[in-house]
C-alpha cells in the first residue's frame, strides 16, 4: 500500500513510495493471483505509483452534490475524470529503490517531469488553489465483488477527495451550497491502512473551486 512521504519533490523530480502486498487478500477473497510473482508485484507496484503521479501532475475534475438530509438531497460526489494520465511505462518514471519486508514489497519511485509538466505542477502550487488533508473509506473488497486490487485503492482514495472537498468547502462559503466543481490534485502520495475492516487512504490534496452552486438556484 502507498505511504505518505512527502521527500524530494524539486521543480523537476518528484518522488513517492508504494508497498504491495505479496499475498493480498480482498475482504475473504485472495487475489486472483495469490501469492504474487516478482514480476506481478513490480509491475503493480509501478501502476499504483504512475496512479498518483498523474494525480500529482495532472490530478482530476470533479462535480460534487453537497446533499442535504434535511431536504432530502443525496450527498454525491460521483467519479473523478483523470485531466492526464502518466501510464506505467513512462520513461519518466523510474525505480529507485526496493525492499521485501514480510509479505510487502517496498518501492520508492522518481517521475522526471518534463517542462510543460513544471508548469502544471507550479499551477498546482499557486496561491488559488487550497491545501486539505482528508481520509476516505473502501470496504477491503472494493465498491463491487469482482473489484481489482486498484479498483480498490482508488475507491479510498476518491472518498478522501470527496471528503476534501467537502472540509474546503465548510471552510469558505458560510452557507453550504448545493453543488460546487472544480479540480483537484495530489500532493503527495497517500498513505493506506486497514481500520474496523474498512481500507483507509489518508492523502493531502490541492483544490480549486471553479463553481458553486449555491439552493436558491433551484
């Protein structure tokens, strides 16, 4: 599973660790391969780190329904729609160092960002846009029965958007509004942890709200 570590992030590098379990088991399901083969396990865990970088770089639009119990509103965030993709085999991304621990392979990556990337990264990094760390909820066996084991992870890891998007919002409009959009990012690599049976992701996210969408428009 990913770890925080926010090291090494230069105006041209970024860095991030990924741990894969070698014998993952989804709910009371084992994977559908189980153990993991060497070559299967670099490979995921260089999915999983292309996954966040791309978050990273690029990160996702998003359409969020507030919802309102009182009124009846169902709280919906919907799916995040990637604004670029950093696929596994990049040229870019690079393995630094590996480690087995146990029944976990341990992976630090690099991503060389080329120069249109920068620029996307210091947009990232402006002023207009707001920090927020948050963590969101899976069940272990992910959103459906025959979810993958990155189906999973990204299930997580859009509730803890949703949740930073919600905590931004809380925190800059004094009456909660009906809908807002807007982009949102990575900035580092979240961390997962099992909890109560439940696969927790605790990432720190970057947010901009481009629209809000206030009751009386309705």
């Amino acid at each position: 599973m990913a770890q925080q570590r926010d090291f090494g992030v230069h105006s041209q590098i970024i860095r991030g660790e990924v741990w894969v379990d070698l014998e993952p088991i989804h709910g009371d399901r084992p994977d559908e391969e189980f153990p993991l083969s060497p070559g299967t396990a670099a490979t995921r865990a260089l999915m999983e780190a292309a996954l966040y970088f791309s978050a990273m770089v690029y990160g996702w639009s998003f359409r969020y329904e507030v919802g309102e119990r009182a009124r009846g509103i169902r709280e919906d965030f919907g799916s995040l729609e990637p604004l670029g993709t950093i696929r596994w085999g990049d040229p870019g991304l690079a393995v630094t160092e590996t480690h087995v621990s146990g029944s976990r392979l341990r992976v630090w990556a690099d991503y060389s960002l080329d120069a249109a990337q920068q620029r996307r990264m210091g947009v990232w990094r402006s002023g207009t846009v707001r920090s927020a760390q948050a963590r969101g909820e899976s069940p272990l066996y992910g959103p459906s029965p025959d979810s993958t084991w990155l189906d999973i992870r990204e299930a997580a890891l859009t509730d803890a958007a949703r949740a930073a998007v919600r905590e931004i919002l809380r925190g800059g409009e004094r009456n909660r509004p009906r809908e807002a959009a807007g982009f949102i990012s990575l900035a580092s690599f979240p961390r997962f942890y099992v909890r109560s049976g439940r696969l927790v992701a605790s990432a720190r996210f970057r947010v901009q709200i481009t629209e809000i969408v206030p009751f009386a428009a309705h």
